[in-house]
C-alpha cells in the first residue's frame, strides 16, 4: 500500500495568489487574480478529480491563525519575501506562489512511483 503524500497550502484565504499576478504564468498582464482560497479549491478539485486523490491528503492552512513554527522554514521563507502561498509537500516547502493542479499532480505521480 501507498504512504499518503501529504500537501498543505499556506497562505491567507482572502489574499491574492502569487505575486499579484494570476495563476496562467502570463505575469498579471490583462489577467484577473485569483484569491488564495480560489486557488486551494481550483487544486482540490483537479487532486480529487485524478488517480493520485487516495494517494494525497491536502490541506489548507492560514497562516494568520497557524502556529507557523510547526512547519519549519515556512516563518524564515515569509520574513524573506516568498510570495504567498506556500506548497509544501511531507512538510517541504515546495512551490511559493501560484501553482497549477497539473504541476502539483506531477510531484505527487512522481513521488508515489516506485
């Protein structure tokens, strides 16, 4: 049987995704921006929607609420400027800022391989 891979998305629900931009990689340009909790859902629904949702537990986290020093750099990597949210998969921080549900699916396909 598979370990879970387990993903946690910190960030402030009400507050744009990535650097102000959107999530399409199109450096905001003409883009709408996506709230943090937009984005988390968009990611759940592509996780649970794919053969990876009985490998994965996903998780959202607020961190204006969290005891951030439960999840080991995250405080250092905000303190410095890491765009908002933050991915950490098994407790690695993984990807800051927007992420699609295509390139979060990719990690965990190739962390359950073997």
């Amino acid at each position: 049987m598979d370990k879970k891979t387990i993903v946690e998305i910190l960030g402030i629900p009400e507050q744009n995704a990535g650097s102000g931009g959107c999530n399409c990689s199109c450096g905001g340009y003409g883009c709408a921006s996506i709230r943090t909790d937009e984005l988390y859902k968009e990611l759940e629904d592509f996780i649970n929607g794919s053969d990876v949702k009985d490998l994965t537990e996903l998780n959202f986290i607020d961190i204006e609420k969290a005891d951030l020093e439960k999840y080991g750099n995250v405080k250092k990597a905000i303190d410095i400027g890491y765009p908002l949210p933050l991915t950490l998969i098994n407790g690695e921080i993984v990807f800051f800022g927007d992420v699609t549900g295509a390139v979060l699916y990719n990690e965990i396909k190739k962390l359950n391989k073997e």
